[in-house]
C-alpha cells in the first residue's frame, strides 16, 4: 500500500515533462488569434503617429525648458 501512495506522488521523468510542456505550448499557440495584415498595418501607423507626436512634445518642453534655464543664468549672471 505505501509503495502504490509512493508510485503516485512521483513526478514523471524529465523528458516527459519536458514533451507535456512543448504539447501543452503547442495547443496554447493554436489558440491565438492573429490579426490581419490590414489590422496590423494600420495599428503601426498609430503608433508611429504616437511617437510622433510625443517626441514633438518632448522637444517642445526641453526647447522652453532651456530657454528658461538660459534666462535664469543670465540674470544671475548680471
């Protein structure tokens, strides 16, 4: 009896549980629903418009940023 409890609790040999995870990977990925090339194309455009527009908000910043630091110098400067 305490041998069959033993024989149970045991793990499988690492080469099976290693094929169980690439199997169970496998079905995971037959999940997936991919999206279209039209969908992607059009998602990258939005992001890239996103970047734009960010990095013009970042330029915009340190660009006032700086000029205020330049006025500050120069003021104290005098």
């Amino acid at each position: 009896m305490a041998k069959d409890k033993a024989a149970k609790n045991k793990k499988p040999n690492i080469f099976k549980r290693i094929g169980n995870y690439f199997r169970e990977v496998f079905i995971e990925i037959k999940k997936i629903t991919w999206p279209t090339p039209k969908s992607t194309f059009k998602n990258t455009g939005i992001v890239l418009v996103a970047m734009l527009v960010v990095g013009i908000v970042i330029f915009g910043v340190d660009t006032g940023l700086h000029y205020l630091f330049g006025l500050v110098m120069n003021l104290a400067g005098n």
